[in-house]
C-alpha cells in the first residue's frame, strides 16, 4: 500500500543479532561468522544464480570425483587415506572441483577464503542432498564445524583442562539442604497439588536462575561481551551483496532505498569490514558498468580439507 507522497511505505528494520546467544568473544569472531552467513543469504536473496550457478550437475559430478562415497561402508573406515588418494589422483585437472569452485569465487567477486569454504561446503551439501534424494538446496552454507570453533574460541580452561566448554552445569546444590536432603517436598493430606506444584517450580527456578547467574558471571569474566545487534536489521547485509555481487552502484542501490549514496557506501564497506570481505573496485563515472572483475584480490585457493582450521584467522 503506497503513502500519501506515493513511495512505498517504510517498515521498521528488525534487528538482528549476531550471534546465536547472548554472548560472544572480544575479538568478534563469533559475530563475523554470524554475520557472514547473513551476507551468505542476501546474497541469494538479491541474485539467485550465486546458488544455482554453483551447485550444477557438472559441479556435483565434479565434488563426487573428490568426496568418497557417503554411504561408509563403501569405502571402510578409512575415509581419510580413500579422500587424500582421490585428491591425489585429480589435483589439478579438469575434474578438481577446487578449480571450478575458484571460478565461481572470481565470478561474483567472493575473494575471500572464508567464501570458498561456503562454497565447498554448500557443493558437499549438494551431493549428499543428491545421494540421500534429499529437497534442493536454498541457501549457501558455512561449514558447521568452523562456525562452532569460532563460538568457542577463546573459551577460558575451567575444567578438565578443556578450552572449548564452559563448567557443567548444574543446579542440583541449591535443591538439597547441608545433610543432603532434598529441600523438595509434598505432602499430599497438608497441601494441595496445584499449590506445592506452583511452590516447587519456584524453588526450581530460583535454583536455575542462580546457576545461569553464575555461569553468565563466569563468561564475562572470562571476558565475553553482549551478542552484537544490527538496529538495522538485514538492509546492509543486503546493500553489500547488490553492490558486490549483483554489481550495482551506490547510487542506484541509494535511489531504490531512498538513502543518501554516501549513506549506502558507509553502510556497505562497515558490513564487508565487519565479514572481513575485499570490497570489488568501484566503476569509473560515465562508464559502463562491468560485469566480472578484471582485476582485484585474490582468495588463496581454498583449502582441500576443511576441518581444523584456524577460525580466528578468517
């Protein structure tokens, strides 16, 4: 429904966290990564080929020459030494989907390694989606473990010399008095079961605010800061991807959003700053706008093995 003046009403941006808790590290790693997979789907959202263009017929035949066979037993248990014989066997030739993967990074201007590990990532997403006869994919995905290393990054030792966890937890201290009885308690003929129900889940939940207080105390001394939020919800994430990968200059994204364009680039290089992602050069004034990168950074290619990275690095 249009306004008064004619333009389409504005609706207020809803904001978006990033990061799954309520708590991330210091450094941000936890909401770039977050972040980064916000860009992932407005990329999609903006030019559906950034999907479709990487995970083809020719692209899956490709990742199936790398990947052993999914069903294990094909392959026995040793599903290392089968993957590093068949890297071994197409490196470098027609068949490495690493060369094609590559491809697709220059081709909408994803230079950076973090991109092409979505990249592999989503192609691994695709075979199995394939082989198990599974729905097509919707979106590009980062790989599951380098998202849950950058969650726990940082995570000071406090038992068991474990880095990654935080101690257990546990409210069952606070339920029992000093002899070891449980302060939990009904009887039936002095009180009814409706209000003991009500006063014991008071009790419990008094005893799991207390223990969520004490880990909350822990994680921030152990110097977490409060989950960034995006007041202005997706927009960003969405101006960056139609100035990087659908091409679009400031000012005609700041036109269709009604924004100042210095607004719109401001915008554009904080968010790429904040996913850590080289901005593709600007067009020149009065010149066409081109439509694939002749020049510009270039991603180190992409790692053939995706675990043990070091997210910190990315």
């Amino acid at each position: 429904m249009a306004s008064i003046s004619g333009h389409p009403p504005r609706c207020a941006a809803v904001p978006l966290r990033l990061g799954p808790g309520d708590y991330v590290d210091p450094d941000g790693h936890a909401a770039a990564w977050t972040a980064r997979q916000h860009f992932l789907d407005a990329a999609i959202d903006v030019q559906p080929d950034t999907l479709t263009s990487l995970v083809t017929r020719r692209a899956l035949a490709l990742a199936a020459q790398l990947f052993p066979p999914l069903i294990k037993h094909q392959v026995g248990d040793d599903w290392d030494a089968e993957y590093l014989r068949r890297v071994e066997r197409i490196k470098g030739t027609d068949l490495d989907p690493l060369t094609y993967v590559n491809a697709w990074m220059d081709r909408w201007r994803l230079w950076q390694t973090w991109c092409g590990f979505a990249a592999m990532n989503t192609l691994w997403d695709g075979l199995y989606a394939v082989a198990r006869g599974g729905p097509p994919l919707t979106r590009l995905r980062l790989p599951d473990d380098l998202v849950d290393d950058a969650l726990t990054l940082g995570r000071t030792a406090l038992i068991h010399g474990d880095q990654r966890y935080m101690p257990p937890f546990d409210v069952w201290p606070a339920l029992f008095d000093e002899t070891g009885d449980s302060v939990l308690s009904w009887e039936p003929r002095r009180e009814p079961r409706a209000v003991a129900r009500r006063r014991l889940a008071n009790q419990m939940l008094t005893a799991l605010d207390e223990e969520m207080d004490r880990i909350e105390a822990q994680a921030r001394a152990a110097g977490d800061v409060p989950t960034p939020v995006k007041t202005t919800g997706r927009s960003h994430f969405v101006w960056l991807a139609r100035y990087q990968v659908k091409g679009e200059t400031y000012a005609e994204i700041a036109r269709s959003v009604r924004k100042h364009p210095q607004t719109v680039k401001d915008a554009v290089r904080e968010t790429a700053e904040t996913i850590v992602l080289d901005l593709r050069d600007p067009d020149p004034p009065g010149r066409p706008r081109r439509s694939r990168p002749t020049d510009g950074p270039r991603c180190v290619r992409v790692e053939r093995r995706i675990a043990r990275v070091d997210v910190s690095a990315l």
